[in-house]
C-alpha cells in the first residue's frame, strides 16, 4: 500500500518517481530532433495502415497502442460511469472502454459503468460480434448520426442518468462534423474529466497522404482543425499537454481536452 507524505513534506518513494517522470516527461516534449524523428514514424506508420493491425479481447481496435496506454491511465483516474463514444466500427473501442471499466469497477469503482457507442451505421457482423462479446453487459449502442438532433437529443437523456460523463470522438473527421460533436457533447463530459478527440494527427501529415478523390479530412479540415476553433470559444476545457508530452506517438495530439470548469 502506498503511503502518503509523511508530516515532514518529504515525498515517498511513489511520489518522489512521479515527481521525475513528471519533469521528464516535459522535458521529452521539448525535444524538438526527438519530435521530429516520431513524426517521421508516424508518416510511415500512416502509409502502413499501422493503426488497423491491433486487437483488444478479440475486436479489431484501430488505434495505436500508446494512445490506449493514456486512455488507461485517464480512465483510472477519472473513474467515469458513463462513456460516450462516437465511431463505432468494429467494436474494439467499445470493448476495450467496457473492459477498463469492468476492471475499475473491481477496484472500486461504479460497479454499473457504461459504454455508449454512436455511429451512423453499425453493420450487422459488427453489432453481432459486439452483442454476443462477454463485455457486452456494459454496452449500449445507438445508430444513427452523431449529429442528428434526435441523436443529440437520446444521448443527452441517457446521460443524465450518469454522474461523471467522460467523451471521446472518433467518427468521420472532417473539421465541419468533429466541430458539431464538440458542440453537442463535450459539455456532457463532467468537470475533472476528458473530451478526447481523436485522429488530430490528420493537421501534421503531409497533403500527399490525402487521397482527393475521396478526402474525409485533411490539414484545414482536420479534428484539430475543430479543436482549434472550439477552443477559442470555450474556457471550460484546456489541452492536457502531458498526454503527448508522454506518448509522443499518438493519433490524437492536441486532442486530449480536460475540463477545467
């Protein structure tokens, strides 16, 4: 068992290594030749389809392993008992969130946490794989778009039922359609925990790796893009540059959005 401070001020062990992960986790994210090395594996990781080659408990995942890292540690920490995905796909997002809260749940957290999962069509090999999975008892789904006001308008009733609300957006990621999500759900997302907004990565690559006959997103028109003009209208969140600080390799730079009031 960890203890705390001791009377003195003096930090224990636990503190005392956070504390210098802490300060070395900043200094990694000013290491610019360190930043531009990961962007260039980034790029090539991109051209690969890296993101589409990993699974969780036997669901296609379609995320890069370091960003599941931080959202285990966020979840951990904020311990929500209702999470709102939009981006449904597969299902791995979904039974990866369910799985972090079943473990949660036996650590001491909301034993009857929920996943609800949005997407404006979930296939029906999908929605069979998700429903027959052992983590499916944590799992709502509603389909239809993101940005439907009756969608809206469902998703907000459900969550009223919650009381700590964390959000993550990872659905088509045009700057138009992320900034729309932005507006309907971050101020679902409870005060202390995240609006994680996903595939920011889009802004930093290189226009080359835009298709233009079929451009969902692209720098200009990209989920940071949505980030940015949000932000400037919201003080209620703030960026937690620690998480990229952190991770370095991430889809969503930028897009991890603590609220702060």
């Amino acid at each position: 068992m960890v203890k705390a401070s001791d009377r003195s001020g003096e930090l224990n062990p636990y503190e005392q290594f956070r504390q210098e992960c802490t300060e070395e986790v900043k200094l990694q994210g000013e290491d610019t030749e360190f930043l531009a090395t990961t962007q260039e594996w980034i790029d090539r990781s991109m051209h690969s389809k890296y993101s589409l080659h990993f699974e969780w408990l036997g669901r296609p995942i379609i995320q890069y392993p370091q960003d599941l890292v931080a959202m285990q540690e966020i979840l951990f920490g904020v311990k929500p008992d209702l999470i709102i995905e939009t981006g449904v796909a597969h299902g791995g997002s979904l039974i990866f969130y369910s799985s972090m809260l079943e473990l949660i749940a036996s650590c001491g957290g909301p034993s009857e946490a929920t996943v609800l999962g949005i997407d404006i069509e979930i296939r029906s090999h999908n929605r069979e794989a998700i429903e027959a999975h052992p983590m499916a008892h944590r799992i709502q789904l509603i389909e239809g778009s993101s940005t439907a006001p009756t969608v809206v308008d469902e998703v907000k009733s459900v969550a009223s039922r919650f009381g700590r609300v964390l959000v993550c957006l990872d659905s088509l990621h045009s700057c138009e359609h992320v900034l729309a999500e932005l507006r309907a759900y971050a101020p679902l997302t409870s005060v202390g925990s995240y609006c994680v907004v996903f595939d920011t990565i889009a802004e930093k690559l290189p226009q080359s790796y835009f298709d233009a006959k079929d451009r969902r997103c692209a720098p200009g028109d990209s989920p940071m893009t949505a980030v940015n003009k949000f932000l400037d209208n919201n003080s209620d969140f703030e960026v937690d540059r620690s998480v990229f600080d952190k991770l370095l390799i991430s889809v969503a730079p930028g897009g991890y959005l603590k609220r702060v009031s």
